[in-house]
C-alpha cells in the first residue's frame, strides 16, 4: 500500500485526538511528538507479529546478544528512514504546522552504554534487522541511563540522566511475560529417583518484567526485539497496612534494595569496581534472558536435546557470563539433565566476545561475595572449575602454574574471562591485531588449550545511522553519483573510487563538507559563545576520556603548535579548530583532570588575539550518540591516538572514516586495517608499533626523564603544566605532569610525541593541497563499506551462530 501525505495527516490527526482529546490546535510539542510516535508503532506493529510468529513456527536457529549496554540513541528519524516514511512524514506534518525536526529534539537518547561496547551492541541490532535475520537483544531497563555531562569551570559535573521521565513511546511492557531471579539464601541436597536434589530455599525473589522495543528493518519487513528487563518487587500489592511498623520500614526498604537492581547504568568503561550490585546486575538480566529464552523454546519443542540447534546465545565481554551456569542450572535442575549432556548443550549454545585487554577491566569477583549472593550459580561454577582443571591435568601433567593461571577460581577469585573461555564454543576478538593479541599473549594459554575456538570479528558500524541518517547530503550525493545499492551493500561504496579524482564529485564532497562544518560551528556558537572558522581544520576526538586513549598527546601537541604560533604569529599552519568530546568515569580523577586541562587550555587560547585565530580548542559538553552525529560529518581529520596495544579496535574511526575525515592515528586496533585498505598515502600513522610497546613492558628501558631532558619541545610544554602558564593553581595540572615524569609515562605519551608533531605536520601540508586532499578523504568514504556492521555480522552469523536470512512476508498496512 502507498502512504499519501493525505492518509499519513489522517492517521496523525485521528492518533491524535484519541491520544490527547483535543484539537490538535491545542497541541503542546510532547502531545505532538507522543502522537508520532504511536502512529510509527502502528506502522511497526503488524510486521513485528508477523515477524515473532515466522521465528516461532519455522525450523530454524535465532540469535539471543546478550549485552549490559545498548546505546540506541534516539530512534524517531532512524525508525521513519528504515519505514521510508521520512518524506512523506515531514511534509504532512509541515502541513499541519508541525516540524519534525522540532519534534524529534524532544526524544531523549537512549543511553544505555558507556561508550564503544554499547554502541557496538546497538549497530549489530541494526544489521541484524537489515540483514533480515533473527537475532535479538537482551539488557537492562535503566532507570538513569548514563549520566548527563555538565562543565562547570571547567570540570566534569556528572547529572543523572532520567530519560524515561516522559514515558518512553517505543517500549512496550509485558507484564505477563514476567520471571523470578532468585538472590541469597541456602541450597539444600536432597535425593529423589536416585538423582541428587538442589533446593534452592530461603532466598530473596527478584520480579524481572520485560519492556520490549522494535527492532526496525531497513525497507523490509523485519522486525526484531530488543527485551530490557526491570527489576520489580514480587510482592503482589505493596501493602503497608499488614506491616506494623518495623516491617513497614522494612517493607519499603526492601522494595528499594529490589528496584535499585535496574536502577542505573554503571559509568565505568574499562575498569573494575567490583560492588555486588553490579553482580546483581550481571546474575538478575542473564538470568530472566535465559529463562524467558528457555520457556519460549519449550513452546515450539519437546525436547531440549536440541536446543543449541534452535537458539544462539552471544555474550557481549564477560558481563553476561554467568549465562553459562544459568544455562546449566535450568538444565540440571529444573529440566532434569545430567551434567554431561547439559554440559554438551551449553558449550553448543554460548560465544563469547573480547572487548578490552586492559588487565585493570579483566573482571574477577571474589569467591565469598560470589557465593553468598549466588550460592546454586556457584556450585555449578565450582563443578565446572574442577572438571577443568582436572582435564587441564590430563594435558599438563604436574604443571600447576599454568592450571592456576587458567582456573576459573584462584586465589580467592571468580575470573569471569576465564569461565568465558571453558563454557564457550566460540571466543573472538574486535579487530586482527586484538585478536592476535589475545591469542599470543592475553589468553595465550587458551589459545594453546583450545585453538579451535580463537577467531576475529572485525568491528563495524552501521551506514544508516552514521551515514545516512547522520549526513543526508552526502548520502545523497553518493546516491546520485553511483546509484542507489549501496544502501543494500555497503561494499558497492568502493565505486566511489573512480571519483576520487574527478574535480566535479570532489567539489561536491567539499561542498557538503563546508556545510556540515558550518553547522557545527553555529552549535559552537550558540552554546559556548566561540567562533569557530569553517575553513579551519577541524581536528576532532570524541570517545571516553581515558589515559590509553591519550587525549593528553593531543593536548601537548595543542600547546606547542601555540607555542611555536606565539613565538611566530605569522608561522604558515593552515588555521586549527581542535574540538574534543567524551566523559571520564565519575571515580578516574586523571580522567577528569584531563577535561579540565582541555578546558583550561581552550579559555587561554581562544582567547589571545596575538595568534590571529589560527587555533581555536574546544571541548563539547555531553557527548553522546546524537552529539556524535552532528559532529563526525563535519570532522577533517579523526584522532585516533592510543597506545599501540590498548585500543581494541575502535568504531569512532570508522564513523569518521565513513563521512571522510583523514585518520591521524597509530597502528592500534581497527586503524590498522583502516591502513590497509586505504593505503598508507591515504591515512597519516605515527608512533610506536604494539610490538614495541609490549617490549617495552615486559624488558624495561623506558625512561620519560630522557625525552624530558632531550627535546627542548617536551620540556617546556610539561613545565607550562606546573609553572603558572595557565591560569590555574600550581598544582592543578602537578598529578598529569608527575604522571609523565614520576610514573614513568605508563601510556608512552612523551614518547610518541615527536611523531606525533610529524604527523600533524603531515597534515598541515596534506590538507593545504585541496586536489590531493579531496581525493583522501573519498577514498576513505569508498572504502569504509568494509567497516559496515551488516560485514560484521553476516560473519558472526555464518561463523559462529549458524542463523540464515528468514524474510518475512508481507503485511497489510492496517
Ligand atoms: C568493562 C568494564 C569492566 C568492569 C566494570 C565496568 C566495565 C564496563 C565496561 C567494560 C567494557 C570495556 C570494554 C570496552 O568498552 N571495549 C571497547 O569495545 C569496543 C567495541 O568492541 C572497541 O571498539 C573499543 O576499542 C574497546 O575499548
């Protein structure tokens, strides 16, 4: 059926008054966006039963990603492009006297994920859908997703992000689809038909009730879910009249230790803060995942013999790795396996992920705060940790080094990675240097034990969101150059190619770019009172704040480029906007200092008139999904300036890549293979390779005084950190400067510097040469179509889940 701008106004003006019982005069903009929003879940609704009851009736596998983050973003304009609704939506609405772009402003991101791993979990939804296969996500509702980012002179103030405050239009609760998780309490043996009984008494129940959201196909009729649960008290009425008083207080203070399960996002990217609440966590949404997962299959089949055959399920990083005794307890327990076979099962059913090789992120917990929360989930993970190791035995006789360093539990701990290892069948990497890390050296031992197992999935992002979406202009001026399929196959984007040197296309690409800078600059404008040059360079990193990440470099080389530029204001730099973004985790004070260094350097710069607006610093508040948007397509150069070594892979530098900015970057995680497609005169590398950093940790030899007393630059830049040189007091900045000398420079920031102001130097001349630049930056464009989430996951889907394309039929629209 045909969607007429006339029928679309109707179904909006009749939504309308049964939703808010009024003239639509009368509208506010939250009745009017409440009231789009129910008329795109009209257009949704049909293809999502449809959808469910095609994956219930065939015979044939479905993929479960289970995941603590999904950082969604906001969903009204992507769900209307995927819908192809777009057009004929806005012009109906403009008719009516409504804006959507006005509208759509009010849709809080859902920020479900602190960064890389969350975002990473909401782009393989998207290819999911796309690629018409059946695969859906399973987290946590929170309540307060991650924290809202204010700067207040100049530091991080975190605010709590309530964005269900006005209800959420795309979720729907299920109520009777609701599970019980089971916290504390005893486990009693008990012997019945020969079999030994685990009784699991005196616990404390959990409630977990699912609020589904649609995951929408791109121009097809799929529709997959994504199921958060929330964490609700099993007490049926919360009735304080039956309590005298002391129970009361109990009462209400139990229905807030219960509720605060679901209650907010940890903001911690890669480091450990082993508080039981965040266990709770972990146990509360595997365990509801696997059981509403276990009861749906039990509809369609009778026996669970053939369970891996029927459903996938994918473990984004350790989090959601007690899916594995979860598994194994349902079977045993509930369904009356033996251990073997329930064993065979699970290490059929469940992959595993690596996102981090940072050790301070490996997670462990320590035994007796395991077992007291979990005491059945422990036995089982104590009977999987002495069959291990008994069959590590059989293969390495009399070596307990290596068993010890391979167990599940040593020396007081869960290690989490390590359960990952043994209850998987599949354990990958995110980029081939991670991967190869992994094998060789983080999980080298495992690599040895099971080879077999040990693969890489390049990350990937998806190209509706971070092109389409994000950079219409450009998407549509791809379209009209090679034609429309693209949009179906991300790899067709390499035609681009034949117009990198076309002088008409690269004008176009040149065009678009100014546009999407001066758009940017205008949001600078308004919010910080700056003016920024669209024809200046604009350097941009925006990621979490973190030491590997090294946002420091960046600002070193900032203070000596202003060096240098105070020195000469005539020296002949092409003019420099560097603009930054990310939040630090509320605990990392390094982190935040460094926020307060960026800040601290941009009131300085930005503000002497000596350097004739040749630099310009900025840094942007609240970085998030949507902010990203407006920012990677106006970028020209992407900093991706980690340790070699510590960056996993990245996927900011394949957004950036994908809307055309320059990579300036080491040889660390994705940028390698960014490198080697692209080719090395199309990208800018520097510094140390990971091999030489990895030698350097295990040899020794690396000293930050010798570069501090050998390169003149160094010196002065860290003696401006503690000498008054900025406006701060002297000790401000002293922890950052003493970090580099007295710390031994743990991310070798000193080190790489002078390649580093090669490399931008590099940049200056590249970017000076407008032919030879343009024709980088399309062929960053033409070749990021092998970094499109739909590659990514059509290689998880073949590799390892053994799930195929299940299209769903067509369905009358009302
Ligand atoms: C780890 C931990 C550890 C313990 C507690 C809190 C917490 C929260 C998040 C994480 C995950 C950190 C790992 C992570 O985000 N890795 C990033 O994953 C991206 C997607 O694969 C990848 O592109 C980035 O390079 C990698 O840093």
């Amino acid at each position: 059926m045909i969607i007429t701008k006339e029928y679309f106004k109707k179904l909006y003006l009749d939504k309308f008054q049964s939703m808010h019982g009024k003239e639509i005069t009368e509208a506010t903009p939250m009745d009017q966006y409440l009231t789009l929003g129910a008329v795109i879940r009209d257009f949704i609704s049909r293809k999502w039963i449809a959808s469910n009851n095609t994956y219930a009736t065939m015979e044939d596998k479905e993929t479960y990603y289970f995941s603590l983050e999904f950082l969604l973003g906001k969903l009204m304009n992507a769900n209307l492009l995927k819908l192809n609704l777009g057009e004929i939506c806005t012009e109906a609405l403009e008719e009516l006297g409504i804006h959507l772009d006005q509208i759509e402003e009010l849709e809080p991101d859902a920020g479900l994920g602190n960064g890389g791993l969350g975002r990473l979990a909401a782009c393989f939804l998207d290819s999911l859908a796309f690629l018409q296969l059946p695969g859906h996500g399973c987290g946590i509702r929170y309540k307060y997703g991650f924290f809202e980012q204010k700067i207040v002179d100049g530091y991080q103030v975190e605010l709590p992000d309530n964005w269900l405050k006005y209800g959420n239009v795309w979720e729907i609760r299920k109520a009777d689809k609701a599970v019980e998780v089971r916290f504390g309490g005893n486990v009693r043996l008990d012997q019945a038909d020969g079999r030994t009984l685990f009784i699991h008494e005196n616990f404390d129940p959990v409630l977990a009730v699912p609020y589904d959201t649609p995951i929408v196909g791109f121009r097809n009729n799929t529709i997959n879910t994504l199921r958060l649960w929330s964490a609700e008290t099993t007490m049926k009425d919360f009735d304080f009249s039956t309590f005298n008083r002391g129970d009361y207080l109990n009462a209400v203070k139990y229905k807030y230790e219960v509720e605060s399960i679901s209650q907010v996002l940890y903001p911690d990217d890669n480091h450990l803060e082993g508080r039981v609440l965040r266990l709770k966590q972990q146990y509360f949404f595997v365990s509801a995942g696997i059981q509403s997962i276990v009861r749906r299959y039990k509809k369609h089949h009778a026996d669970l013999k053939y369970f891996h055959e029927r459903v996938a399920i994918h473990i984004n990083d350790t989090h959601p790795v007690l899916a594995i005794p979860e598994l194994m307890r349902i079977l045993i327990d509930e369904e009356e396996m033996g251990w073997d076979e329930a064993w065979e099962i699970t290490t059929r059913t469940i992959s595993y992920t690596n996102h981090t090789i940072l050790p301070e992120a490996l997670e462990k917990w320590p035994i007796d705060i395991f077992q007291t929360l979990l005491p059945r989930i422990y036995m089982i993970v104590h009977e999987i940790n002495e069959r291990f190791c008994s069959s590590l035995w059989q293969k390495y006789p009399g070596d307990w080094n290596k068993i010890r360093s391979m167990a599940v539990l040593s020396d007081g701990y869960v290690h989490m990675a390590h359960l990952a290892a043994v209850g998987s069948k599949s354990i990958n990497g995110v980029a081939k240097i991670h991967t190869e890390i992994l094998k060789n050296q983080v999980m080298s031992n495992f690599y040895d034990y099971y080879p077999h197992k040990f693969n890489n999935k390049t990350n990937g992002i998806t190209p509706r969101r971070w092109l389409l979406k994000s950079n219409p202009k450009l998407a549509h001026l791809i379209t009209d150059t090679i034609g429309s399929d693209w949009l179906q196959d991300s790899k067709k984007l390499q035609q681009l190619e034949h117009y990198a040197h076309d002088p008409v296309f690269q004008e176009e690409t040149h065009r678009i770019k100014q546009h999407n800078k001066a758009a940017l600059a205008a949001l600078i404008q308004d919010k910080y009172q700056v003016a920024v040059d669209p024809n200046s360079i604009f350097d941009v990193q925006i990621k979490r704040i973190h030491g590997y990440k090294r946002q420091v470099l960046n600002v070193l080389h900032i203070m000596n480029l202003y060096n240098r530029l105070r020195e000469d204001p005539n020296l002949d730099i092409h003019p420099r906007t560097f603009i930054f973004g990310g939040k630090a985790a509320p605990s990392y004070y390094m982190a935040k200092q460094t926020i307060k260094l960026i800040n601290t350097l941009a009131s300085v710069v930005n503000q002497d008139s000596r350097i004739k607006d040749k630099l310009k610093v900025i840094f942007m508040e609240n970085y998030n999904v949507s902010l990203g948007e407006q920012i990677f397509p106006a970028a020209d150069v992407s900093e991706q300036i980690s340790t070699a070594s510590k960056e996993a892979s990245g996927t900011g530098n394949m957004k950036f890549m994908m809307n055309g900015a320059i990579t300036i970057g080491t040889l660390d995680g994705a940028n390698i293979e960014i490198k080697e497609e692209v080719g090395k005169d199309n990208i800018v590398i520097f510094g140390l390779t990971a091999d030489q950093v990895l030698k350097y940790y295990q040899e020794g030899g690396y000293n930050a005084w010798n570069l501090y007393h050998g390169d003149s630059r160094i010196k002065t830049v860290l003696d401006q950190l503690v000498n008054n040189f900025l406006p701060v007091g002297p000790d401000e900045f002293r922890s950052i400067y003493e970090g580099f000398l007295y710390h031994n420079d743990e991310y070798f920031v000193l080190k790489d510097f002078s390649s580093y102001v090669d490399a931008h130097n590099q940049i200056n001349q590249l970017y000076n040469n407008r032919y030879k630049w343009l024709q980088m930056s399309i062929c960053n464009i033409a070749h990021s179509g092998k970094f499109s989430s739909d590659k990514t996951i059509s290689e998880y889907a073949r590799d390892i889940w053994n799930i195929h394309t299940i299209p769903i039929p067509d369905q009358p629209m009302f």
